[in-house]
C-alpha cells in the first residue's frame, strides 16, 4: 500500500512538472501557429505575429521583433503594416522613438489611404519631423485629404491652417483639386501637377512626382508643354537617369508641335553650334517669337540687325525688340534706348531712347543703369 502510494505521488509530481514545463495555453497556442505560418512567408500572419509580440498576447511584449515583423509584411506590400511600424517608431516605447526611421513607412501607408496616417504625416510636414523640411503646403495638403475621409484632427489643424494664411491655404486648396482632376485622366491637369511638383510651389520639390505627371500628360494628351518638360528633365537627369537622346527626341517632338520653349530650345542649339548654323537658328527663333516668347523675339530682332541668318533688316529688327521690350524684356528694352540715342540705323532720337533705358533700368538691367549714369 504504502508503496502504491508513492507510486501515486511520484506521478503527480510528474504530471505537475510536465503540465508546467509543456503546457501552453490559448493565447500561446495561436501564437506558435502564426508563427509558423509567418516564417512560411504568409503576409497577414506576418501582421498578426507583430501585434502578438507588440501587444504581449501568448509571449513576452518585444518592439524589436514586433517590429521586425511588420517591416517584413510592409515588405511584401501590407500597407497596414506599414502604419503599425511608423507607430513604433513614433511612440517610442517599445522601440526607440525614430522619426526617420518611421517616415517612410508612415509616406507609404498615408499614399495606400490610411487617414491616421496622412494627419500624421501632415504633423511631420508641419513640425519638419523625421529629416523633412517643414513645408506648410504639404502640411496643408495631406490634412485636406485626411480632412476629406473624416479626420478630427485634420480638420482642426486645417482651421488653423486657414486662419494663419489664408491666401496660401486657397493656393494649396486649388492644387489639391487639380491633383484630383489629375487623378482622374485629365490631361491639363496632370500638366499643372507636374509643373507645380518641379518648380517645388505650393509644395516641396519632388522632380519624381513632376516626371510621372508630365508623362502622363505627354502620352495620354500629346501635351506639347508637357514634351518640352520632360525634354529637360531627360537632360539634367531630374527624377531620372540623364537621356540625351530620349531628351532630343522629346525636344524634337515638342518644337515641331509649335510649342515656343522648344522652338527656342533648338534654335538656341543652332546658334551656339561649332560652326553655328545661323539659317535654322534664325528659322527656329522666329517660329517661337510668333508663339509670343519674349526671349525669341530678342533673338530674331537682334539676328535681323546682324544679318545672320537672314537678311538685314533694322526696321524689322526694332519691330521684334519692341515686342520682346513691350513684355518687360530688359535686354531688348536695353537694345532699343542705344539704337533711338545713337541714331544705329534710324534718326537720332535721344528722348525715346532714354525713355527705353529707363525702363530697362528699372527692371534691373545693369548696363541700362550705367549708360545713364554716364
């Protein structure tokens, strides 16, 4: 008897001992499940094996392989993953508090849509948090897209926003509505995008962003502006790799669509050759100065005065300087007072041709203001 008893107790030890060492409950059951699951390369228990060690749900809490987890699921595309790790990072307690860290993840999940996300990162653009410069329109830009889905805390921070500036507010508000319009497949939107993306107004430089649009307006809309743009975003390489041949092709095409930058583009090209080929110079600056560039009516007035390219002709040459001068050109405003004070191919007249330097002055030319100084 006695020895059935100790049998009995020695079992029971056991059995404590085995209950305690392998039992599992639960929670650690679905764990080591989603783990299993997650190290098999499923993207959304990748996600959840996060949120167990985030929140201490069937192991001990641990941010570093919390977020370990969320980058991989963000890896592989989940967006929602992508919000939890910028979370991390911005709270600070499980992980080191890591703006830098945590902005591209929050860039990617406030583009997939995630409202929290853009009124966050409207708060970083705000505040100039994780390396960005502070830059108020694109602060004003991702509050009025959260603000669109509902957020709270957007639409407080566009009141502010509004109230502070509101001329600049309504600027940003009409670039928020062409990138919808942009969005939607118009072309001349997607134009006006591009053009505000690369001038970096109302928003921060972003040549990327300019050259995706101005591609879209280009193949989607023949937009010769939009040619010439990318013409010269080819060429100095912004947002691409440089393309000489892609940008000439582009240039080509823009010019022969009559678009005057592009014309003056070519001519400029033509002029500066070794040997300059004065004859298609003159051809493509007369072609942009009947498109109104002011810079082409210069140049045809002042190859006219030359002869180069052409014949010369003073009473033509002044017809173009005066155009080029009546649109604030100083250069040819400047031409101009020294052709009517030195009588160069038409009577002296010394009151116009003051009246011409001062104006040409008065716009900053400095040649301008040191002849009428003297």
């Amino acid at each position: 008897m006695k020895n059935f008893l100790k049998i009995a107790v020695a079992l029971l030890v056991a059995a404590g001992i085995y209950a305690f060492v392998f039992y599992k409950t639960p929670q650690q059951r679905t764990f080591a499940k989603t783990l299993t699951q997650a190290q098999a390369g499923d993207v959304p228990s990748a996600v959840k094996t996060g949120d167990f060690y985030a929140q201490g749900l069937g192991v001990e809490p641990n941010g570093a392989q919390a977020a370990e987890w969320y980058r991989k699921a963000a890896a592989l595309g989940d967006t929602g993953a992508a919000w939890k790790l910028a979370q991390l990072y911005i709270q600070g307690t499980l992980v080191k508090q890591d703006y830098e860290e945590a902005l591209p993840y929050l860039k990617l999940s406030a583009q997939a849509g995630n409202v929290a996300a853009q009124a966050e990162l409207a708060r970083f653009y705000s505040e100039g948090l994780g390396g960005l410069s502070a830059s108020k329109g694109d602060s004003i830009l991702w509050n009025l897209k959260a603000s669109a889905m509902g957020s709270q805390e957007a639409q407080e921070a566009l009141r502010a926003q509004r109230e502070a500036d509101p001329d600049f507010y309504d600027v940003v508000n009409r670039f928020s509505a062409t990138l919808l319009l942009a969005a939607q497949g118009n072309t001349q939107a997607q134009l006006s995008a591009g053009e505000g993306y690369r001038m970096g107004y109302p928003v921060t430089k972003n040549d990327e962003e300019a050259l995706r649009y101005f591609t879209l307006a280009w193949q989607e809309g023949q937009l010769p502006a939009a040619a010439f743009e990318l013409s010269e975003m080819y060429q100095k390489g912004e947002g691409t790799e440089k393309d000489e041949n892609k940008a000439l092709e582009l240039l080509g095409a823009a010019a022969q669509a009559k678009n005057p930058s592009a014309q003056y583009a070519l001519g400029e090209r033509a002029y500066k050759a070794e040997p300059a080929n004065y004859q298609d110079a003159f051809a493509w600056f007369s072609n942009a100065a009947e498109g109104g560039l002011a810079q082409a009516q210069y140049m045809t007035g002042f190859m006219l005065m030359q002869g180069q390219g052409t014949e010369r002709s003073v009473p033509l040459a002044i017809e173009f300087f005066k155009k080029a001068a009546n649109q604030n050109d100083t250069a040819a405003q400047y031409v101009l007072g020294q052709i009517y004070w030195k009588g160069l191919g038409v009577p002296k007249d010394k009151k116009e041709g003051r009246a011409w330097l001062e104006k040409a002055s008065a716009g900053g030319n400095l040649a301008a203001r040191e002849l009428l100084n003297q």
